[in-house]
C-alpha cells in the first residue's frame, strides 16, 4: 500500500525560529496539501500545491507559511518564525488525479509531524 | 457556516452496545465526496470510507456500516459490537470537486467515542 511520508514525527522548536516540515507523497500522485490540527480541535486545511504552484490556500496560510517541492519527491513547508499558537500537528496529504470526472482518486494524508514550539 | 457538523462531542458507550456517530454536511455541487476517518491517541488518520455523491447505497464492512442519505445531508457511521479497541476520535470530511484546481477537504470537529470494558 503507497504511503505518504512525513518526517520528523515530532519537532519542538524555538519560539522566532524557522522550521520545514517534509513530506515524501506518493510518487504518482499530482496534489499536495498541508493540514493543520491544534490539539482537541478539527483538521484545518492550510493550503494545495498542483504544477508547481499553489492552487488554493486558507487565512491560515499567511507570509509566514510557505510551500516547496525542491525535487521531483519532497514537498515541504515551511513556518519562517515560529509562534507558540503554531503548535500542532501537521498533516501532510496528495491525490491523484483519475477518471473522466476528475475524481480524485487515492487520497492519503501521512501520519504527521507533532510540532511543539517552547 | 460549517460544512461539516459533527453534533456529538463525546460519546461513551459500555463494550459491545452499538453506537452511531452522526455526519452532517452542506453543500452546493451535484459531485462530491464523504469521508470518515478514525484518529487514535497516536494522532495518525486512518481512512475508514470514501463515498461519492452519486452512490447512495449503504455500505457494511465487519462491525461498521455507513447510511448515506442525500435527502437529509447525512452520512452517518455505526459501528456494532463496540470495542475498547474503537475508542479514538472519528471525524467526518467533505470534499468537493472544484475541477483542476486540487480540493481541500472540510473536516468535521469530531466525535470523541470512548468505550468503556
């Protein structure tokens, strides 16, 4: 079963300092998403990356967030100064696109990555 | 407005009595897509079910079952024989289809189900 890759599982991190979350999605897929989930609250969806650029993105999603796939496998975001509120865990998830409807078939959010800002 | 309401905050439920976790949603597309997910103490989401828009039947798998039922907004998950093993937070999501731009998913608040041995 493909698996979507995230790494590290749990990051504590300095409050002001830059943190990237990685993400290895599956290797057929053509849709990369990042969610986010504060602790006892829902999953928030926080932004979409399809052909290289963002294609949707939530008020969550402000200057200090941004978006990457530096090579042909990774795609990563990155927090540039953290606050204590980003504490959370990240999901990372990417969907394939299939069938005449565009019916997004194979959608898979990875296990996380428990981000702790002290 | 919430597109995904979980009503039920926190169900407890003694082992092996049945327990239905209620799925709201909104939407405007004719095509769109349901989800469950399970989320144990460990954090990962687990994929439970993925319905379409268009196929409304009921589907069973083992102890859970799922009602979709369009004319209501609904799409409710029940799982019979409960185990302590069911215990975590399940969480209902939408996703529609918004054509090549990607589709985000609309997650529910959860429900938080303990079972108690």
């Amino acid at each position: 079963e493909p698996e979507v890759t995230q790494t590290p599982s749990h990051q504590v991190t300095q409050m002001g300092q830059e943190v990237i979350l990685r993400c290895v999605p599956i290797s057929n897929h053509l849709y990369f998403y990042w969610y986010r989930q504060i602790l006892g609250q829902k999953v928030e969806f926080l932004v979409s990356f399809y052909n290289n650029e963002i294609s949707e993105k939530s008020e969550i999603f402000d200057d200090q967030f941004s978006v990457e796939r530096p090579d042909g496998s990774n795609f990563t975001l990155k927090i540039r100064s953290t606050k204590l509120e980003d504490s959370a865990m990240y999901f990372c998830a990417s969907s394939a696109l299939q069938g005449a409807l565009g019916e997004r078939h194979g959608y898979t959010f990875g296990s996380g990555t428990r981000l702790t800002v002290v | 407005a919430q597109k995904v309401t979980q009503a039920q905050t926190e169900i407890s439920v003694v082992e092996k009595e049945d327990v239905t976790l209620d799925c709201v949603y909104e939407t405007r597309d004719t095509t769109y897509y349901l989800f469950w997910y399970k989320q144990p103490p460990s954090g990962e989401l687990v994929f439970l079910i993925r319905r379409n828009s268009f196929d409304e039947q009921n589907e069973i798998s083992g102890r859970y079952s799922w009602n979709f039922q369009k004319s209501t907004s609904s799409f409710n998950f029940t799982i019979t024989a409960s185990q302590v093993v069911d215990s975590a937070v399940y969480f209902c999501a939408l996703s529609e289809d918004d054509g090549d731009t990607g589709n985000q998913f609309y997650f529910g608040t959860g429900t938080s189900l303990t079972v108690i041995p």
